[in-house]
C-alpha cells in the first residue's frame, strides 16, 4: 500500500505524461494549421501581387521571373482551356493540361482555389493555391505553390519551440508538486506520529501547522483531543485513587470493627466458660463476672447503634424532636459517665447557662462524643465553655494537624497517627451529622503538639 505523497507523486506523473502528450498532439495539428493557413494567406497575396501588375500578357515571363527571384515560390499561369502559359521551375511544354487539377477547379467557382499533392514534374509533394483572373478580356489562371518539405521544416521548428515552453512548464509544475508532496508527507507523518503517542498515552507536546487551512484545523482538533484524554486520564486516575483510598478505608473498617468486637466477645465467652465450669465459685465473684458480661454486652450493643446511627445520618433518615433544653445540664448529663471511665483527668464547665430548642439524646450524644475525645487524647484537663452562641470544647493534648483538618469529618475516616474520630472513625461524622439536622456548624481549632478546640456555633 502506497504513502499519500507516494499516491499523489505517481498519480501526477501520468497525468504529467497523459497532459504532455495530449498538449503535444494538439500542439502539433493546432499550429500546423495555423500555419498551413499563414502560408496559404502568403500565397494569396502573392498571386494578388502578381495580379496587380500583370497588365500585358505579353510580359508574363518576366514577371514571373522576378516573382520567382524574389520569392523563391513556384509561380505558373493557366489560361481557360487549362494550358500553361508560364512555368517557373519546369518547361511548360512538358506539362500536361491543368484544367482538371483541383485547385484550378476550385478557383473556377471559388476565385481562390488550394490543394495538396505530389508534382510528377517534379517529384516533390507541394502546397498550391489558384485565383482566376480577367487579363486582356480573357481568363487566366495563376497558381503559386510552395514546397511543403520546406513548411514541414518551418513547422517543426515553430512546434519544437511551442513543445519546448510547454514541456518546461509542464518540469516546473512537476516539481512545484514534488515539493508539495514531500511537504504533505512531512505533515501527515507528524500527524501520524501524533496519533500513535496519542494511543500509546498522552503526548508531552501540542502539534501544529501552519501549512494549510486543513492541516491547521487537524493539528487543533488532535490538541483538543488530547486535552480531553488528558482530563479524562486525570479523572479516572482520581477515581483510581479513591476507590483505593476507599478499599484501604474498608479494610480499616472492618479491621476495626473486628478489633471492637473481638475484645467485647473474648471477654464475654471468659466469664462465661468460668461460670459454666466453676460450679463452686463464690457469690461475689458470679456476680462479678456476670456484671462484666453485662457491661461487654451494652458495650456491643452500643458499637451496633451507633453504626445504625450513622447509617441514617448518611442517609438523611434519621428523626429529630426538639424542646426547650439547658445547655449545662446537658453538659453535664454527658460528662457524667465520662467521670468515671476518666478518673485521672478533670473536666471543667465554664459560662452562663443557655436554652436552646434541640434533640436532647442527640446533641447529648454529640457533646459526649466531643469531650471523650479531647479526654482520650489529653493527658491534661478539659475545660467546656458555654457562651450565648458556641459550646466550645478545649483540650491540651496532642492536636491534628492541619493537613488533616478537613478530612476528619468524614465517615470512618481515622487519623493514622493517633486515631483520631475513635476507633471506627464515626465520632465526629456522628456530630457533624446531627449539629446539621440542628442547623449547627462545627468549627476546629488545632495546632499539633498544642491541642485542639472544637467549637459548636448555633
């Protein structure tokens, strides 16, 4: 299979030569009668010269002679009855009787008459043209013929010259397009090039060309192209990263929630293989024992809630009932348990009371959430601070980096370095969930290694 330059070189050589010899050819016969008709008009007004001044039959031959001298041409005179009168280059008395020639009869009804032949006289093919004329009140003829040796001879070099420009046009056109080709073939290879880096992955460079209007609108349209590949790899390779991101995250989930629940059961299945088989243990360890169950039991229990919560959290199925509530006292409801579970550590209350319209087990949860965090993660004291438009919850403990700011109010989302949002990471997606229902924003202050503040502006 040929290249398109290939195509378009070869396809313009033939029609070069078809083109060469077809203008050839036309050449040819065009100016052949063109100058066929250039001598037979010369011809014509030679005999009308000749006319002119034949007044007397008696000085033909001397005319005829200083015509012949002067124009090289054969001149004869024909009287009526086809006789010749006068010859220039043959004796008249061995000339046979014109009458019937074809240029005598044309000129008969014609005034002018012409014909192409060979001359038996002498032995040479010549080109002959007749006018009848009235001389002394009778009709004579006078022909004059040129030899057409001679035309031919005129006429090839009148051809050859014709030739010779078209032919030398016809080279320049030849390799006006040859350059045109190589020209083509350099942009369609760039093109080709283009589309193969373009297939193998996003070229480093942008094609161009300023050659033709078509070339300039392929090289634009193949950019914009790899601009659009180019954006789609980027997305597909951020769907790539979060699907990663998301597997990653699942199997730290389900890490986790095993981990939750692994403690819990190892617990509960202890004491009660204890309780199975130690039929003589005393009372007060029973009830130990089936108080531990008991409380690893509500501790799973509690895990399995709060998965349901934050799955109609997420889902924006999740209820609320508002009344009137008192921030402290629900402060204090949620730090209650968080007392003894955090012995070593004191949680400080500040500010004036305020009351809010909200979802008390809700926002309860919520504040709790916030304050086991700040106690897991501080070894120092946690102060809560009520003003008229924020609950601010402030630790000095390890703090989050900033880089992780705007990532840990996402479900199950875990900070790698101190776990932060608890252990399955729905702490503060939890919070953040229910501080929308209540049209709260949660605004988080940290500086790493200083602590945190975590803000709830109603």
């Amino acid at each position: 299979m040929l290249k398109i330059h290939q195509l378009f070189l070869r396809t313009f050589i033939i029609i070069f030569f078809l083109i060469f010899l077809s203008i050839s050819f036309t050449t040819y016969f065009w100016s052949k009668n063109i100058y066929m008709e250039q001598i037979e008009k010369n011809l014509s007004q030679n005999i009308d010269s000749i006319s002119l001044v034949l007044n007397n039959i008696k000085d033909i031959e001397k005319i005829v002679n200083k015509f012949k001298n002067k124009t090289n041409l054969r001149i004869t005179i024909i009287d009526e009855k086809g006789n010749v009168i006068t010859e220039s280059d043959k004796d008249k008395k061995s000339m046979d009787n014109h009458l019937k020639r074809d240029e005598i009869i044309h000129a008969r009804y014609d005034d002018y008459g012409k014909s192409i032949r060979f001359s038996d006289s002498i032995n040479k093919e010549l080109l002959y043209v007749a006018k009848k004329i009235k001389l002394n009140d009778a009709i004579y003829y006078i022909r004059l013929a040129d030899y057409t040796d001679k035309i031919q001879e005129n006429f090839f070099k009148l051809s050859f010259h014709v030739i010779a420009i078209i032919t030398l046009f016809l080279i320049l056109a030849f390799f006006a397009t040859y350059f045109i080709s190589i020209k083509i073939k350099n942009e369609t290879d760039a093109i080709l090039k283009y589309l193969i880096d373009l297939s193998d992955g996003r070229p480093n460079y942008q094609i161009s060309s300023n050659y033709t209007q078509e070339f300039n609108k392929i090289a634009r349209f193949l950019n914009k192209v790899s601009s659009k590949l180019s954006k789609k790899e980027k997305q597909k390779s951020k769907q790539t990263a979060k699907l990663k991101l998301a597997n990653r995250q699942k199997d730290e989930i389900i890490s986790a929630i095993s981990h939750e629940f692994k403690n819990p059961i190892a617990i509960i299945s202890g004491y009660s293989e204890t309780l199975l088989t130690d039929l003589d243990l005393p009372e007060n360890m029973r009830k130990k024992f089936l108080h531990k169950i008991q409380t690893n039991g509500n501790k799973m229990s509690q895990i399995i809630d709060k998965l349901r919560l934050s799955l109609k959290l997420e889902e924006g199925k999740q209820q609320i009932t508002t009344q009137s509530c008192s921030i402290k006292k629900l402060c204090d409801f949620a730090v209650s348990d968080l007392k003894d579970k955090y012995k070593d550590h004191e949680i400080t209350i500040e500010g004036e009371d305020v009351i809010l319209k909200l979802d008390e087990t809700l926002m309860e949860m919520a504040i709790s959430n916030l304050v086991e965090n700040a106690l897991k993660y501080s070894e120092n004291d946690v102060i809560i601070k009520i003003t008229p438009s924020s609950i601010s919850i402030i630790d000095k403990g390890i703090g989050i980096d900033e880089k992780e700011l705007d990532l840990i109010n996402r479900k199950f989302y875990r900070v790698s370095k101190n776990g932060w949002n608890n252990s399955l990471g729905l702490g503060l997606f939890i919070v953040q969930s229910i501080l929308s229902l209540h049209n709260f924003k949660l605004e988080i202050k940290s500086k790493l290694h200083q602590g945190s503040e975590f803000i709830i502006k109603y």
